[in-house]
C-alpha cells in the first residue's frame, strides 16, 4: 500500500515537474506557436487556444505535444512550410491549418515530419494547400484521423495529400482526403498500414505507392478520382476489403498494377471504373471474393502477367469481364461468379456444367481498334462473340472458368 | 385521311396480332422483372429485345398489312378520295397500333412495378421513345417496299433483307472497315456511320444513357461529348425524324403515281 502511494507520489511529482502546459491564444503572454515552443522544455504540453495565428516554418525540434482547442487557425500566408517535426515523440492535434506556399521547387506541406519516430499527427484539418501531411525518412508514428481538402486543379502545380517517402511502419487511419493530387502516396514506405481512409475527386490518383514493400490496405473507398489508383513495382502488399468506384475518364483505373508481384487482393469492390483492374507485368497475385460490378472492363490483362489466380470473385453487369491481349495464358480462374454466364447445372451441385470463357471476341477487337466500341451490344457482335465461344480462334483457347458458380458467391 | 387512319387503326385493334403482340410485351416485360429484380438491369435485357424485334416486327406486319388489305384499299382507291391520305391514314394506322401496343404492353408491368419512384423512368421513357421511332421508321420502310412489289413474296423477301441489313450486315461492314482502317483516325467516321443506321442510332442512344458511358471514355471523348450532351441528342432526333419523314415521302410520291 505504501509503495503504490510512493509510486503515485512520484508519478503526480514528475508530471508537475516536468510535463508543464504552455497555453497560446491571442491575448496571453505567449501568442505565438513559434514562442511557446522555443519556451516549452522536452515533453511539454502546448495547447492553442481558438484563435487566427499567422505563422510559417514553425519548426517543432523538442518531443512536444501540440494541442489545438476548438480548431486554432494556423495561417499560414502562402509563405511556405507551416509546421515542420524533427525531433521524435510529436504529438500535433487539433488544428486547423490553411494557406500553404505554393512552389516549383519546393515541395511545401502543412506538417512535415522528418527524421523521426513515435509521432503522432491527428485530428487536422487543411486547406488551401499544396502538400498536405509529409512524412520524410520517420518510422513508427500515425497519422490519424485528419480532413485534407484542397482545391487542386492542374496536375503540375498541385500536392498530395498525405505523402510518405523512405518511411517505415507508419500508420494511416481514417483519413479523409479531397481535391488534392495524389490522395495518398507512398514512396520506399515499406510495412505501413493504410486504413479506413477516404480518398475522393482528387486530379489524379486517390492512392499511388510505388517501391514500397509488405505494406496493408483495408478498408478505404477510393473514388471519382481522375485517374483513380495506381500501385507500381511493389512487393508482398496486401489489399483488403477496399472499394474502388466511379474512376471515370479515358485513362483511369479502379486498380492499375504495374509489376505488382506476390501480392493479395482479397474482399474488394470495385464498381462502375471504367476499368476495374488493369494489370502490367505483374506476377503471383491472388485475386478472391472481390465484387466487380458494373465496370467497362473488369479486369484488363496488358501482358507479361503470369501465375496470377482469380478465385470465388463475383462478376456482375460487366461489359466486359476479362480483356487480354496476347493469345498465351498462364492465369488461374476457378470458381467466380459471373452474370453472363449461360450453362446449366444438371447435377445440381452450384456448379455449372460447361466451361466459361471470360474473353470474348469483341473485348479482343476493342484491344485492336478501339473505335470499335460504338458496336457494343449490337446483334452482329453477339453473333461473332457466339461462334468464337464455340470454336476459339482469336482469344486463348485455355483461358476458361472450369468451375463457374451458379449463384453469386457470399462470404 | 383521318378517317381512314381510323378504320385501319380499329381494324387492327381487332385484329389477333396486335392482341399477340402487345401479349407478347407485356409477358416480356414481367417475366424480365420477376426474374430480374432490379428495373435498369430490365432496361437493358429490354434494349437488346427492342432494337432487334421492333424493326423486324415493323417491317414485316407492314407488309402483311399492306398485302392483306389490298382489296380494300382498291375499293376506297375507287372512292373521290386523295391517294396520299389513303396510304397515310393506312401507314399512321398500323404504325401507331404497333406502338401502342409497344408502350402499353411494356408500360403496365413496369408502372405496376414502381416505375414511377424509380430513377429509370428517363431510360426507360427513352427505350418507349426510341422503341415508337423505330415502329413508326419500318413500317414506313415496309410500306414502301409492298407499294414497289407486286409480288408478294418478293415483297416479303425484300422486307427480311431490309431487316438483316440494317440489323446485321450494316453492323458487319461497319466493323470491317472500322478495323481496315484502323490506322486512320476513326471517331469521326464511326460517328457519322452510326447516324446513318437507325437501328445503330437508337442503341448507342440507349447506351449512353445506362451509364455504358464509363466504357465510352476510353476511345476519347468524342462519343460522350457528341451523344452525351444535349445537342448531340437533338441531331440524334432529327435523324430518326429524317428517317421517318423520308420513307413516308416515297410512299406519297410512290402512291400518286402507281398503277393499279
């Protein structure tokens, strides 16, 4: 009984002793973010009260916790850098940060974390920005739970939203991200978790990695994105559980995996993109119990893709199932769902009888000339794509569903 | 003319094929929502019916009409009646019980079904619109044909060519030449070889409203921007109304000339 109280003794003691509370607002001592964190000792607790703050390079090089009341605007003028972290346990919370500099040669965010660990950044909210959150070279830390919503229009003189480069073991939870370039981006960030974010309307792609290894994506929505999501030459990522809709537009992807390899796309949505998934070169890759409903081509096979299997996936409404462009087939489809399928089940065991084949003629002479679509649907095309699905010619002759399902799968 | 438009309207009415027809939608139109579920997926499965079956229907009844009531049409040719109203109230008669029995018999399911609360009354109206348009641009066709033959298997045999032309092999020469010139640019061409068939027109007008439209993206925008937009509507109407309106014109100018 004594040693708790002891230890409690100690505990309030430290707290009191070292953990002070520095309180900005406009008309206190400190009214200034800058001042209160050249004040502040190490493991300080800075809380803003509600207020306008015009300030730019704040720079945080103490573990300190930055607490924003009622959402502080920090304006930051279109100077430049708002807030840059570079010491390690960082807390910034609760503010309301607007006015990034614009630059060509700069890439200005809202809050920089660089070289460091253990921080957190959360609960913000920015706008009018170039680059959002910035995580540079930092590992161990979160970023949670903030608003991103920028009024980006050209592809050139725009930021995106949260961007990690050469980070490790970040992660990255609901998130709400609009109008910027790149929703999300990732660069060298291996082993990061990429979590019930919302990535929408941004100019071009609501998430992009690239070279980034072992990370995990789950439960985000991606859509009306201009180009909607590109991943490229990334290894051992795992997508689970996403939905991808309504990317929309000449170039634009539910999916665009570009040397993508041993990779996991389980538990997805992807509806009404004009294209579901589009794959280049990529290899390993388990496809099961995604939805593809509604989209121009659900899944377009560029070429050099091999070993990939789709399995107990549902297509549904499709105008297009599978797109290829080469006449080799070394991919797996067994088991899906797919509405147009027309066999039968004499056995009665829900699965159907005769093969499918996801290709079809016109997907192929599409591929070819693409003015051709403006003949989707009519009676011609589906005479030809009939005598192509009995007597294969131009599409890979092995390229079949053995066992569709007659019901659409649920899991 | 109005009279005679009438006479052939109710004659019709009477008459065992429309009753069969409008049947005939109005199963379809059930069996496609009860199996369906879901009333733009209806909409769809009812597009291809439609572009495919209403012309083949139009032209053919036309022709039997034309052929069966020939004896009568002597004996009102025998009457101080002008020729052209003769052959236009007959013409009117038949397209528009065609239609009616086209929009009654596929409206009841769907307006029984909830059409009204849905979002798909604009496709559908669209499909009834563009459905009435192709009843009303056949049958002139089939009219015009039966009024250049005598014989009626010729006739007949004509009127099935018509159909697997436009229907068919317009489709097949189209795409042909689409992909022997594919190193050209085509959009243009495309767009313009879709205006000039009907049927063409009318299913990439149905198309572009089911949301397909995702699909059309990818050739450049030239589709969407031409069909999507109003006035890419408007020039699609014109040249269904253009191929109404030029067909009844031969029939006028056909008739006041023929010989019986």
């Amino acid at each position: 009984m004594n040693k708790l109280f002891v230890f409690l003794a100690v505990i309030f003691l430290a707290q009191t002793n070292y953990a002070q509370n520095i309180e900005v607002c406009n008309t206190c001592t400190v009214s200034t973010l800058k001042d209160a964190i050249a004040q502040a000792k190490d493991f300080d607790t800075i809380t803003v009260k509600k207020g306008t703050y015009k300030e730019h390079n704040v720079i945080v090089d103490k573990p300190l916790t930055i607490i924003g009341e009622d959402y502080p605007v920090i304006d930051g003028e279109f100077k430049g850098e708002i807030i840059t972290v570079i010491s390690d346990n960082v807390t910034v919370d609760g503010l309301f940060i607007i006015n990034v500099g614009n630059s060509y040669t700069t890439d200005y965010a809202a809050i920089r974390v660089r070289n460091s660990k253990d921080f957190l950044i959360q609960n913000l909210v920015l706008e009018k920005l170039f680059f959002g959150i910035y995580i540079e070279k930092s590992r161990d830390g979160k970023v949670f739970h903030n608003k991103i919503i920028g009024d980006a229009v050209e592809e050139y003189n725009s930021g995106n939203g949260i961007q990690l480069w050469y980070s490790k073991n970040v992660e990255i939870e609901h998130n709400f991200i609009q109008h910027v370039r790149d929703g999300i981006y990732l660069e060298f960030s291996d082993f990061c978790t990429i979590k019930n974010n919302v990535s929408s309307l941004n100019v071009r792609y609501g998430l992009h990695f690239m070279f980034s290894n072992d990370d995990i994506y789950q439960d985000n929505e991606f859509s009306d994105n201009g180009a909607g999501v590109a991943v490229m030459f990334s290894k051992r990522i795992k997508m689970y559980d996403n939905i991808f809709k309504e990317n929309w537009g000449t170039a634009s992807y539910g999916v665009l995996l570009k040397e993508i390899n041993d990779a996991e796309i389980t538990g997805n949505i992807f509806e009404e993109n004009t294209i579901g998934i589009n794959i280049e070169g990529s290899n390993r890759i388990i496809y099961k119990n995604n939805d593809f409903i509604s989209n121009g081509w659900a899944i377009k096979v560029r070429g050099a893709c091999y070993t990939n299997s789709f399995l107990e996936n549902n297509f549904l409404y499709n105008s297009f199932d599978i797109a290829y462009n080469s006449k080799v087939n070394d991919n797996v489809f067994d088991r899906n769902y797919w509405s147009n399928y027309t066999g039968y089940d004499l056995d009665k065991n829900g699965i159907g009888d005769v093969p499918y084949r996801p290709v079809k003629l016109f997907s192929y002479i599409v591929n070819r000339t693409p003015e051709t679509i403006i003949l989707l649907r009519s009676l011609f095309i589906d005479i030809i794509d009939f005598s192509e699905k009995v007597s294969p010619v131009f599409t890979p002759d092995n390229l079949m569903d053995n066992n569709p399902k007659m019901k659409k799968i649920a899991w | 003319m109005l009279k005679i438009l009438k006479y052939s309207f109710y004659d019709l009415m009477r008459s065992r094929w429309s009753y069969v027809y409008f049947a005939f939608y109005l199963l379809l139109g059930v069996v496609l929502l009860f199996l369906n579920n879901d009333l733009s997926k209806a909409v769809i499965t009812l597009m291809n019916v439609i572009i495919v079956l209403v012309p083949l229907i139009g032209t053919i009844f036309g022709v039997m009409y034309y052929y069966n009531s020939r004896e009568f049409t002597e004996l009102l040719l025998a009457q101080p009646l002008k020729r052209s109203s003769i052959f236009l109230g007959q013409y009117l008669g038949v397209a528009l019980s065609l239609s009616m029995s086209l929009i009654l018999g596929l409206g009841i399911p769907f307006v029984f079904y909830g059409l009204f609360q849905s979002s798909a009354i604009w496709d559908f109206s669209l499909l009834l619109i563009t459905g009435t348009f192709l009843t009303l641009i056949f049958t002139a066709l089939a009219f015009n044909i039966a009024l250049s033959n005598e014989n009626k298997i010729k006739g007949f045999g004509y009127a099935i060519l018509l159909w697997l032309l436009l229907a068919v092999i317009y489709d097949g020469l189209f795409l042909m030449s689409l992909i022997m010139f594919e190193d050209y640019p085509l959009d243009k061409v495309s767009l313009v070889g879709t205006m000039l068939n009907p049927i063409d027109l009318s299913r990439t007008l149905i198309l572009l409203k089911l949301d397909i439209s995702a699909l059309l993206g990818y050739t450049g925008a030239v589709f969407k921007e031409f069909f999507g937009t109003n006035f890419g509507l408007i020039i699609s109407f014109i040249m269904l109304t253009a191929w109404v309106i030029l067909p009844v014109f031969r029939i006028v100018f056909k008739s006041k000339r023929k010989d019986f």
